[in-house]
C-alpha cells in the first residue's frame, strides 16, 4: 500500500515533468523551424534532456526508498527484507528442532 502510494507521487511528479518534456520538444521544433538549430542537434537536445529525466527519476526513486527504510526503522516496523530474514531464520529453527525430535 505505502509502495502504491509513493509509485503514484512519482508518477505525478513525472507527469508533470513529461509535460514540460512536450512544451520543449515545441520550442525545438519551432527553433528548427526557424533554422536557429538543425534537426541533428534538435535531436541530440531531445536524447540529452530523456537521459537527464531518466537519471533524475532513479535519483529521486532511490532517495524515496531510504527515506521510506528510514520512516520504517524508526517506527519500528520490519521491512519485506528483514521479514525474510526472519522467516528464514525461523525456518532453520524448525528443521532444527524436527530434526531432534525425529532422533528421540
């Protein structure tokens, strides 16, 4: 639920950045229509600005994550990884003691 929550603000924060993504693919197009620039480097203007959202939204999700690990420690609830943690430990523990049972 809460990874719900944060998947949709960044979808709406990227959102908006896709809009502004449209608005500057416009001032290209009418840039190159003007021949201030050429279609090439319309292009490579285009490509830079998608591998600069495309790193920014790793950035941005990465610092989510720990901010939502850290919201989560401090609350004192376990994350899925430290569940699985547990479970696993869990696990041995009980193969242990079947296993002592079974030699009784």
């Amino acid at each position: 639920m809460m990874a719900d929550i944060i998947s949709k603000a960044i979808n709406l924060g990227f959102g908006a950045l896709i809009v502004t993504k449209e608005n500057v693919e416009e001032l290209i197009d009418e840039m190159v229509k003007k021949g201030e620039i050429g279609k090439d480097e319309a292009k490579t203007q285009v490509n830079e600005l998608f591998k600069k959202l495309s790193s920014s939204k790793q950035e941005i999700v990465s610092m989510i994550e720990k901010i939502v690990e850290n919201v989560l420690h401090k609350l004192d609830i376990p994350t899925r990884n430290e569940l699985q943690q547990m479970q696993k430990k869990l696990e041995e523990i009980i193969k242990r003691l079947q296993s002592r049972e079974d030699q009784t």
